[in-house]
C-alpha cells in the first residue's frame, strides 16, 4: 500500500500543478479600473446609477464610491433604498456580470 501512494503520490502533484498552471483557482486580477457605466435615472424619486457589479463589490462598498461625500447614517436605509430600486434583489446576493441600480444621495 505504502507503494502504490509513494508511486501515484508525484504523479498526483504534478496534475495539481498542470490545473494551476492551466485552469488556475483564482480570479485573474484586473488592471484595468472598474467599469461603471455612468447611467443616472430618477426612479420613484430616488436618483440612482445604474451599475455592473465587479469582483469585491459590495452594496456598501458601491455607495460610498458613488457619494463620496454622503455620510452614512444607516446601513439599513442603504439596503432597502437599493432593494427599493432594485425589486426581487436581496442586497447581499449581488451576482458579478450584473448590473443594478445604485442610489445616488445628496448632503
């Protein structure tokens, strides 16, 4: 037994290391800045951005970038601004790819 391991145990490794090379197991990181699109609209008399989720982002994350001027008096208000704007969406299952409407706040 102790044979059979120490004979498939290199052979094992190196397909470990052919998958890494090859198919990898992280997310390639990106140079390129994040694309948002610059789409506002005024919706239910909220004004919000339309934009597409990246790899890291968060609701949360999104909205500071986006009013970096606003400052934050409830996280709640934030979420259910952006489940207000975005119906069927739960704040914290975002999918990377899509795109969602983001509210824009003034002071």
């Amino acid at each position: 037994m102790k044979k059979l391991v120490a004979l498939l145990s290199p052979f094992f490794i190196l397909y470990i290391i052919y998958f890494d090379l090859k198919v990898g197991t992280l997310p390639i990181a990106e140079s390129a800045a994040k694309t948002q699109e610059d789409v506002i609209t005024q919706t239910a008399s909220t004004p919000s951005k339309l934009i597409k989720i990246q790899p890291g982002d968060t609701v949360l994350s999104i909205i500071e970038t986006i009013n970096p001027n606003y400052r934050i008096s409830s996280i709640d208000t934030l979420i259910n601004d952006f489940e207000a704007l975005n119906p069927n969406v739960k704040a914290d299952l975002l999918q990377i790819g899509k795109t969602y409407y983001f509210p824009l706040y003034t002071n």
